[in-house]
C-alpha cells in the first residue's frame, strides 16, 4: 500500500509566553536572554511556605487570545496542579488548568488548496512555563536555569482537523501572526516562546476510527515541524505495513538526523492527578470585563487583508503575504504613509525583502531598518535621485547597516546620472560599440533597444537614469 491509501491526522498544542513585563505568580522580570539564575525569587524557585498571586495581566491576554480565535470565554475558571517530576520544575507540579480552561471551542480558518478550512480550537488556558536544562557534554552532567520557570504561557489545542504538514503548518502560521497582532506574545521562535507539540496518527482511508498518536514535544521552527511531521507519518504507515503496531509514545524529533526517538510513554491526563491549586482563588470574569477586553482588540489579519484590497487595491496574494505578519504589515503601512507610494512599497516587501527574508532564514520581526528608511529608499527612486537597481543595493545595505539612504548612496556614490550631456555621451558611445543592435532595431527587432540600455546601465554601474536612456536611444536611432 502507498501513503496514498492511509489519511493522516494532526492535533497540535501550541504553546505561547505571554508578553507580560512579569512572570505569571510572583514580580521577576520575564525578558530572555539574562544570566542564569537572576531572574528569580522564592515563589518561582518553589521555596516551601511560598505563596503565588496571579498576574491579571495574564488573564487578559489569555482572554484577547480566546476572543481573537472565536472561543467562549468562561465566566467561572480555576486554576489546577498538574503533578509531575522534572529536573527543571522545582515544585515537582505544574500550575495550569485542567476542566475550566478560560478559553473554549473556537477556530481559526485557513487556506488550503480546497478553499477556506475551520481548524477547531478545543481549547485555551494558562499555565506556567518550566524552567530550562543546560546540558553540559564536557562535564558530564546538567546545569539549572530557573530564569523561565514561571514565566506566563498560553497553552491552545487544537482538534485533531488537520489531515497534512500543510495544514499544520498554515495553522501555525496562522495562530503566530493572530497572537502577534493582538500582541500578547512576541512569538520569537528562536527564543521558544512559540513552540508546538506536535500529535501525529494514520489511519486507512474510509477508517473513521483515530490511529494511536505520538506526540513530539517542543518543536519552534516551521522546517522542523514540517520534515518531523512527514518523517513520523512514513515511520507509523512502514510499521502498520509491516504488521506492527503503533506505541502511543513521546517522541524527540532530531533535526541532524532527520528522524524520531523515543523518549517515554506518552502519559495520558489522569496520570497527570490534577487537582484545584489550593493557593489560588477561582477566576470570575464580568460580561463587562470581555466586553472591554473585546473592544481593545486591534485590527485583525482578516480585516486588515480586506481594508489593503479596498484602500491600497492589492492583489489577493500579496495581500496575504503582507497581512501574514504583523511586522510586515506595519512596515508596509508606515512606509507607504511615509512616501504616497503604495504600490512601490508593496513589490519592493514582495519580491526582494521576502526574498533576503527566505535567504537568510530571518523572521520579519528581524528585519533591522525602519519603514522610514524603506519609505526613503522608495521617495528617492521616485525623485531619480537613484534607480531601480541601485535601490536594490540600497535595500542590501539596509539590511547589512542599516542607516538614512541618503547617507548610504552619498557614500557608495550611487546618485543616478542625470545629466543630458552626460547621458548622451553614454549613448552614442554604446551605439558605437554596438553596429549590429543598431541595424537590428532598425529592421523591427524591438529587443535591441533593451540590449542597448542594459549594455549603458553596465557601462555606468547602474547610475544612468534608465528613462533619460531610453528616450535618449530612441532619439539618435531614428536619425
């Protein structure tokens, strides 16, 4: 049998650290990168006698997050101990939530190639993030950093809807550029604050019964979820295929490898023995608090993808790149408001800011200049200040050293010649250079213009306005 003859399922939980200035129960600072250790205090390192006090700020980006996936929000929820050993979790239990999630029964849609698909969220809640394991090969042993402990997460799982790496991976995206507009989480997938477990299984086609699910834990970037997920799905059909049955496990992806491992069996809730975290008291929210919570949510991908094909008349598909990423779309909107040029800003945020984006497998969050540079890159080739082609150099420098284009193009002395005088001399050294393209274009051979023009952007370094050239040729041809 092929894989053809077998459908596959995915569920995945994804998990987000929530943008707070502090971590979910107690005042330490959340910002990543700080030395081992120095973001931390009694409560987050579980002394004994300790009390956790929630953070309401988690509770309202939790609710933005539910509002802006379409769920229900509960009225009545609770925090739960989820009790489990691990190196990096002091309190040998986590704080989550267990039968009153705040947040429940959403979607979110996607595209797919069938059109507009409903990915059902099961549901929302807060938790508390573990802290982190330093693995130290030359020592033999590993090291404890409860900088993260504590920090606030949102938990979303979803319904096993999705049947492709595709579709995970649009949903991903998805629920990455939502979080990022309502801005409860920076979604930095380097840094681990988007990562996803990811819960694969097959089944024969026309079978409406679910196949036993492995689940990967705390995956954070898009080309590792989509090769661990077609990995897994050809690992589990070879092993039905071959008679055997699939374990319902956890599993480590390995990226090197490009293969699964298994590290435990997979645990099933009432392993977990959750039960109301005493310390706590129930979270009651008002009709009036998510009516004011709703009314603070910004603009939304969906809206926004709407507005740019009224307002800026952008392609369908361009709209979609654009308003994919918050980041994108804030420069395109800022520059475009800078410069009065729209359309300009928007092939220059398609074609070559994707491009080097892809290039150099950077986030748009990483983009290092401002939508104020871009907006003067653009203004200066509307100005013939520089052309098209130098603009690209310009764009290139940008993302290398990023300061005003004015002062790059002053000195890379990359100010277009615009000079008549200047501009002829070109022209009719190139028509010199060039007797053949001459009686080409004047036996109807319209390419050999092209050749002439591109043969003078060569012999000025791409400084000559491409315009004055054009016309310039055409002018001496004809005589």
């Amino acid at each position: 049998m092929s894989r053809d003859d077998y459908e596959v399922v995915i569920g995945l939980e994804v998990h987000a650290e929530l943008s707070t200035k502090t971590k979910i129960f107690c005042s330490c600072p959340t910002k990543f990168g700080a030395k081992p250790n120095t973001q931390t205090c009694p409560i987050c390192m579980a002394m004994p006698g300790t009390l956790p006090v929630l953070n309401e700020k988690v509770v309202e980006y939790a609710v933005k997050a539910g509002l802006a996936t379409n769920c229900t929000i509960s009225q009545d929820s609770k925090n739960d101990r989820k009790n489990y050993f691990y190196p990096d979790l002091p309190k040998a239990y986590q704080i989550s939530q267990y039968d009153k999630p705040l947040c429940e029964h959403g979607y979110v849609e996607i595209e797919t190639e069938n059109g507009p698909k409903k990915i059902r969220i099961l549901r929302i809640h807060i938790e508390e993030d573990a802290g982190k394991l330093n693995h130290d090969d030359f020592g033999g042993g590993s090291l404890v950093d409860l900088n993260r402990a504590g920090v606030p997460l949102i938990e979303t799982v979803s319904e096993p809807d999705m049947r492709s790496t595709e579709e995970a991976e649009q949903y991903l995206r998805k629920l990455k550029s939502i979080f990022e507009y309502i801005e409860v989480s920076d979604c930095k997938m380097q840094e681990g604050s988007f990562r996803a477990d990811v819960n694969v299984s097959v089944r024969k086609r026309g079978n409406s019964k679910l196949g036993t699910r492995t689940e990967m834990k705390n995956m954070n970037s898009f080309r590792s979820i989509t090769r661990a997920i077609d990995y897994e799905v050809d690992r589990q059909i070879e092993v039905i295929e071959n008679g055997g049955k699939v374990e319902q496990e956890t599993l480590r992806w390995d990226d090197v490898s490009g293969k699964t491992f298994s590290m435990r069996d997979k645990e099933d809730a009432q392993d977990y023995r959750y039960f109301p975290e005493p310390d706590l008291v129930a979270i009651k929210l008002s009709d009036e608090y998510i009516e004011n919570v709703k009314k603070s949510l910004p603009e939304l991908p969906e809206s926004r993808k709407a507005r740019y094909l009224e307002e800026y008349k952008l392609s369908e598909k361009d709209a979609n790149i654009i308003t994919a990423s918050k980041h994108l779309s804030d420069l395109f909107e800022e520059a475009t408001r800078i410069s009065g040029n729209s359309k300009a800003v928007n092939n220059w945020i398609i074609s070559d800011i994707s491009r080097i984006l892809n290039e150099e497998e950077m986030e748009p969050s990483e983009i290092p200049f401002t939508a104020e540079e871009l907006a003067k890159m653009v203004m200066l080739i509307d100005k013939g200040t520089i052309s098209s082609s130098i603009g690209k150099k310009v764009l290139e420098e940008l993302f290398e050293n990023p300061k005003d284009p004015e002062e790059i193009i002053k000195e890379k002395g990359w100010i277009q010649i615009s000079d008549e005088g200047a501009i002829k001399e070109i022209v009719l050294k190139v028509l010199e250079a060039n007797p053949q393209s001459i009686a080409d274009y004047k036996g109807g051979k319209d390419r050999a213009l092209g050749f002439l023009v591109g043969q003078a952007m060569k012999e000025t370094r791409g400084k000559a306005n491409p315009q004055m050239l054009n016309k310039m040729f055409i002018e001496e041809l004809k005589k």
